[in-house]
C-alpha cells in the first residue's frame, strides 16, 4: 500500500501525488509500487528492500547521497488467543526529493505520525526522523505496560489454578520482553550514531528532538529491564511452587501407602492355608482385623507426628 503526506505547518496531511519533500509510506507494497517509487524519487533498490526482511536489524547506512535508518517497532499479533509481542523492521529513506518509510505491516506508528497527537514541528528530515523515533519509543512504553498488566492477570490466574497454559502465556511474555529489550538497545545504538552529526545536519533543535527521543527511548530499556527481571523471577518462584506441590502429593501417596500397607500385610498372612493362631476362635476376624487397624492407627500417629501428613 502506498500512501503520500506533506507536512504542513508542523502537520502531516496526506495528499494524492508526488511533491518535493513529501513522506512516501510504504506498507507491504506491491512489486509496481516498489518500482514506482525507485522509478521516480531514484531510490535506491536495495534500500526499498531491505526493511522488507523481517530479520533486518536496526543500522544507518549513507550511499549516493541518500540515507537509509532501519529501526525495530513492536508489533501485536494473537496467536491461539494469546497475545504475542515481537518487533519488525521499518525502514526510513531520506533523499533530496522525500522522505520514504517502508515496513512489512501496518504499524500504529504511522497513525500516531498522521494523527497529530503530542503534535511535533516537523521543519526537515532530522526532525521527521527523530519524531518518528519518538513515537517509536513511545509505543514502546505503551506496550510494555499492557506486557506489565498481563503479568498481573496471569499471574491471578496461576494463584486459583496451577496450568500450563498460564505458564506459556508467561513464557510468551518473556519471550516478548527478550525481543524489546533486545530491539531497543539497537535502536538506541542508532540515535547514538545519529547525534554524531556524521548521517545528518542537526540544529540546536534537531538534537533537542532527538535526546527527547533518546530519554524515552532508554526509559523502554529500563521497564523492559525491569519487567523481564520480574517475570524471570516469577517464572522460576511458580517453577518451585509446582516441583514443591509435587513432591507433597508424592509424599501423601507414600504415606497412605504405608498406611495400607499393615491390613494388607495383616490380611495376607491370615489368608495362607497353614495352621496359624486363632484360626479355631469365633472372634478371629475381630482380632485379626482390630490388630490391623491399631498398626495402621499407630503408624498415622507416627506420621502426623513427623509432619509427613
């Protein structure tokens, strides 16, 4: 899909054909769409196809006098009606002519660009990088407080019921946090290159804009730090409490088969056909059995005693 925005005063407004310094997005496109927009702002190929690769990693590369920015942005998507968290690549183009995002996917980046909201001045193509990065490191922070509230949840869930499928929800939360945490430190690196000055003309203001974005930025590391340190700790402590309440029940199962054990044991001999005492006795079964339960009886005491009841 292709998309085209002028920014205006500060604001992004989308508009139907192609003007110098217009943002050109491109959202899964099409073989024709690729090749027009090669075709017309002479961009490079392989800069249109790179962020297309879903294992692409976030880096600044500077040929023909154009730039290209790939950077890691979360993605949402339901798996088996469980919510999964990764990162996909979306890569920022820079020429004479535009300013080109290309991505795999719809991104809520892009409506939180368009929409206007914490509205930004956008006066050249640092700042529209560095507000794009912005947003970024804002969704970021967004999803990671869902990420945060779902461990709440499942969390409740595996205090009423200890299954393996809150578990592998947590597991894909963890995993999850790998990916961000991973993904952020990268992206971080690349402002870091940015502010050297080297890729891009900066103003006073420029780099304002970008240590905005280097602060949110950082903070995203540090809560997704944080929470995975959590959830590794949470997910080793359920860990425990599952092995312990194993061990409890195989415990019990031990002891009530000890306890079984004396009728039985006590049943078996008074089952052999040999002469044995009080065979001849109308009270034999009485006995034999009352001598049982007194050594099942004992042997409870004796457990209940040392705590293995």
């Amino acid at each position: 899909m292709l998309r085209l925005y002028q920014v205006i005063n500060g604001e992004i407004r989308p508009i139907q054909a192609l003007e110098k310094g217009c943002w050109v997005n491109l959202v899964s496109p099409s073989e024709d769409e690729l090749l027009f927009v090669q075709r017309e702002l002479k961009v490079l190929p392989e800069f249109l196809r790179y962020p297309l690769d879903e294992e692409e990693t976030s880096r600044v590369e500077v040929e023909e006098d154009q730039v290209l920015i790939i950077i890691k942005v979360p993605d949402a998507r339901m798996e088996n009606d469980v919510i999964r968290y990764e990162t996909i690549p979306i890569g920022i183009i820079l020429t004479e002519e535009a300013f080109i995002t290309v991505c795999l996917k719809e991104s809520p980046v892009f409506e939180e660009m368009v929409s206007g909201r914490h509205r930004i001045l956008i006066q050249n193509a640092a700042q529209f990088v560095f507000a794009f990065f912005l947003k970024v490191a804002g969704l970021y922070l967004r999803y990671l407080r869902l990420i945060d509230r779902l461990i709440n949840d499942y969390e409740q869930e595996l205090h009423r019921s200890m299954r393996n499928k809150e578990l592998i929800k947590l597991l894909n939360l963890e995993k999850s946090l790998v990916y961000f945490n991973t993904s952020l430190r990268s992206n971080d690196l690349v402002m870091t290159r940015l502010q050297s000055g080297r890729f891009l003309r900066l103003t006073d203001e420029d780099l304002e804009l970008l240590e905005d974005a280097q602060i949110e930025n950082r903070q995203a590391i540090e809560m997704a730090k944080i929470f995975s340190d959590i959830l590794s700790g949470t997910m080793d402590a359920y860990a425990s409490v599952i092995s312990n309440n194993l061990n409890i029940v195989m415990k019990f199962l031990t002891a009530v088969t000890i306890v079984l054990m004396f009728p039985n044991l006590v049943a078996s001999i008074y089952g052999m056909n040999v002469h044995l005492p009080l065979q001849d006795s109308p009270y034999a079964f009485v006995i034999v059995m009352g001598f049982a339960f007194a050594l099942s009886t004992l042997v409870v005491a004796i457990f209940i005693k040392k705590r293995l009841f």
